[in-house]
C-alpha cells in the first residue's frame, strides 16, 4: 500500500510533530531512504528521513520531496523549496526514527493485505468492515444507493446523543421527519457526483459527517459515511477512507456478496438475497418508491445460463426480461437473471408463463426456475431458493428440459427435507405458515381446522365431527381461511401436490 505524508503525520502524532504539508492526499511514496546531503535528485515517491542540518545543506535542490526531518527547521523552509516536511523532536535517533517508519510501513501493508484477503476469499462483508475498522478510528456506515443503510461498523460512545447517525442505524435511513432532512438531502444532491471526500458540518449540531462516494460504471451506487465521535477528521484518515473506497469499486465488479452496491434502484433486494441484516423500514421504504408493498402476492422466476457464463449474454437477456416484464423487478445475480412480479400485475398462470418463456428460450440458453406464490417480500430469499431448486431437480429428472416450477416438486423437496435436510421453516407452505401466525396472534385454531377438513377428504359433515363442531361452524370457520390466505377449501379441483403441501405442513407446525 502506497502511504501519503499525511498518514504518516497521523501516525506519529504521540511525537507532537510539526508538519508543513501540500493538502491534497494524491501524491504518494512507496519507499524509504536516508537523506544525503550530497544527492542532487529527490525523488516524489520516496520518503526520505534526516537531521535538519542535512536538510537545510540541500535548500534549492527538494522540489517536490517528501522529507521527515529531525530537529526544527525554520516556518517558510517548506514553501521556499516547495518540498512536504514532517518535523519530529531531536531527541529521538535516525535509527529509532527509521524503525519508526519502517513500522508505520509494515503496519499499513498488513492491514491492506488483510483487506484484500477478505475479499479475494469472499469473506462477508461485514468482516471487510471489520478489518477497515481496526486503521480508521471513527465509526462508519455503508449506505446504498438510496441512501438506506447496509450495514454499520464501530460503535458510538456512550454519551452520543446524534440524532441523525442514531436515526441511521435504528431505522435504516433519515426520515423525512427529521429536521435536518432538507439539508442532508440538498447536501447530498450537491456532491452527488463527486469523486472526493467531502465533510458535511450543519449549524447548533455537535458532529461532522465525512462522506466519500462508491461509482460503479461511472454511477453512483452508494457511499461510506463517517461521524466523528471518536477522532477530529483529518487528511489522513480521508486518505485511508479514499482507499477503501477505491478496493470497493473494484471488488464490486467480481466479488458476489459486493453487489449489493449495485448502481440501480433495487440494491435492497442483493442485501435480501445476501441474508445481509435489513431493516424491514428500509424494505418498505424501497417498495414505496415502486409503489409496492411487503406484504402482497409475488413469485420470482429465476434464469440460469445453461452454458459458461456470459456477461455479454446476461446483459442482453436482462434488458429484454424489463422489456417482457415491464411492471417487475429484474436485476443481474450469481451468474444469472432475477425477476419479482407481483401477482396482480402478472397473474401466476402456468400456460400464459410459459409461452412467455418459451419464446425467450429461441433466444437464449438458459433455465428457468419459478417459485410458489409467496406473501412477505421479507422472505424472498427462501422463494429464490425455490427457484433454484426447482433447477435441480428439473435438470435431474429432463436434461432437455428449460422450465420448472417448484410446485411441480414440492413432493420431492418435503422428502429430501424431511429424510435428508431437516432445515426448520424451509418447506412449510406460506399460506399456511401465514395462518398460523394468524392462529397465534388471535387464539383461533384454523390451521387445525384446514389440516382434519383435508385429511378427511374435503367432507364437512366427516370433519365437523371429527371436531366437535356444528356443521355451518365449519363452513364458516374454511370461508374465513379463504378470506384470509386464499386457501378455497371447497375446491374439488385443488392439485394434489397442493393438498399433500398444506397437510404435510399443518402437521408440522402441530
């Protein structure tokens, strides 16, 4: 890692240095070296160390060198010979200085490797984070491109009363509410393609903000946030902000678990996908500005490159899904394409789905996996995990075979759960995991109800006593689990795969 003078400064500040330094963090030195007084040429990318008395023998000839000088030399000597000067006391040796140095090398270098280790071994982000933390002494927030929260690293004192960062890590964003609201957002919007760290200080409010901004594809996709609880900023803690911005830029182009800093709208749904801890504030927040809700009826359809991954392909096949389904959400993930529909705006029906699908497949090499109806967008993940199962075992049963539905092996995924897996919550019918959520809250008893009506073949007066209750209790009891989840249970024509689904899963949960 490359080291600027004002990180240096910053790590020698036990020593109360004096310093003369150019404010910009651009200029960098890879190396260290002792000064000679009879050298002619200084190079602006070595550090070099000497006494003042060598220094001062050289006036005229350090245009643009990096020096740290022990003993004083005069105020204006930097300017004069337009040279970046860190002035440490006597009293210290050049060899107990070198050491110094050398450590403050070594020191950034390990900390830059383990921070490239976490990503190049797709270690979760928050252990990136967490690394970050260990050279960056104030607390810090990652934020998506809607400015919601990702995830926070490094803790607030105690006695911190910030409304605003506290807002941030309780609620996943600033409200509207707050007071400072307007002027965050116009803040935001000013420097809403800047490249470099800026700090934001507002009026009567005890902290600064520093902020730095994350370009993927020459859009804003995001920003790491600072507060200064622990550390005044200064231009070598940018320094090391603007590095880590610079490995996030890169790692999101390659790394999986980055996408999440994707430069679209839909970023949230990555941190979903990801299992990356989300506010449900944030989600409702994100569907608001698509005119969604969290709770209604969705599936997911997931498509997967059949042949080696390509990205030229991808692209292609991600624009014309927005065009196929314009009203829906599709974005790029692990190799393949990901479209959210909401019920109401394309009905789930098998025929119409797959004539869609067939004509997209004479174009594209890819299958296609579709998930069941589900109703928390909170729960995409598990239904994406549908998709991909419905993949496998559609691949394991018709090589030839592009489309799957989930529903179609439901019967194959309870076995291999209840035998193999036994992974609590994967299987259970959302319907009927939703009724009894419904159960619980009220004190009814309907997922019992639905479980002995089906068990005893859709026949009322069977079930009614098998109960103990009056025949129109029934009745009224299996209208208002249709009223509820959509379960009609008078359907004779009901899939059996479905019934079999709804028994095995109200078993479960009794």
């Amino acid at each position: 890692m490359n080291l600027n003078m004002h990180i240096v400064l910053d790590a020698l500040s036990a020593l109360n240095p004096s310093s003369f330094l150019n404010p910009s963090i651009k200029s960098s030195f890879s190396s260290l070296a002792s000064f000679e007084r009879s050298s002619t040429v200084f190079l602006p990318d070595t550090l070099y160390l000497g006494s003042a008395s060598d220094i001062t023998a050289c006036e005229g000839k350090l245009k643009n060198a990096n020096l740290v000088c022990l003993g004083l030399l005069s105020s204006d000597f930097a300017g004069r010979n337009h040279c970046q000067v860190i002035s440490l006391p006597d009293k210290i040796t050049i060899l107990e200085a070198a050491g110094l140095l050398f450590g403050i090398q070594k020191r950034y270098d390990e900390w830059n490797n383990r921070l490239l280790s976490s990503i190049l071994s797709k270690q979760p982000m928050e252990n990136f984070f967490a690394i970050a933390q260990e050279e960056i002494p104030n607390p810090l927030v990652l934020i998506g491109s809607l400015n919601t929260l990702i995830l926070s690293a490094g803790e607030l004192p105690v006695g911190c009363t910030d409304t605003l960062w506290r807002e941030m890590l309780e609620q996943g964003y600033i409200s509207i509410e707050h007071p400072l609201y307007s002027e965050i957002l116009a803040a935001v919007n000013k420097n809403y393609t800047e490249n470099e760290a800026f700090i934001l200080k507002f009026p009567k409010h005890n902290h600064a903000y520093l902020m730095i901004n994350i370009f993927q594809a020459g859009k804003r996709c995001g920003a790491i946030e600072l507060i200064d609880t622990n550390r005044p900023f200064s231009l070598g803690q940018i320094s090391l902000v603007t590095h880590l911005k610079t490995i996030l830029e890169q790692a999101i182009k390659s790394i999986p678990d980055f996408q999440i800093l994707s430069s679209n709208a839909n970023s949230f749904v990555y941190q979903l996908l990801k299992h990356v801890y989300l506010k449900e504030s944030v989600i409702v927040n994100c569907l608001k500005s698509k005119g969604w809700k969290v709770f209604d009826e969705f599936y997911c359809l997931n498509f997967l490159q059949n042949q080696y991954p390509n990205d030229v392909l991808l692209e292609i096949l991600t624009q014309e899904l927005g065009r196929v389904f314009p009203a829906a959400i599709v974005l790029a993930y692990n190799s393949g394409a990901i479209v959210i529909l909401r019920n109401s705006d394309f009905t789930f029906d098998r025929k119409a789905l797959k004539a869609k699908l067939v004509a997209l497949s004479e174009k594209f090499s890819f299958s296609v996996g579709i998930s069941s109806l589900f109703y928390d967008f909170k729960n995409l993940k598990r239904h994406y995990d549908e998709c991909s199962l419905a993949i496998k075992y559609g691949l394991d049963e018709d090589p030839k075979m592009f489309i799957h539905f989930f529903e179609d092996y439901v019967l194959r995924h309870l076995t291999r759960f209840v035998f193999l897996e036994n992974a609590e919550n994967q299987f259970i019918h959302t319907k009927v995991e939703l009724l009894h959520k419904y159960d619980l809250k009220n004190g009814t008893d309907l997922v019992r109800t639905l479980l002995i009506y089906f068990q005893f073949g859709q026949n009322k007066s069977l079930a009614a006593e098998e109960m103990h209750l009056h025949r129109n209790t029934l009745t009224y009891r299996l209208e208002n689990i249709k009223n509820l989840v959509g379960i009609d249970c008078t359907n004779r024509f009901t899939n059996e795969n479905e019934i079999f689904h709804i028994i095995l899963s109200c078993k479960f949960l009794e």
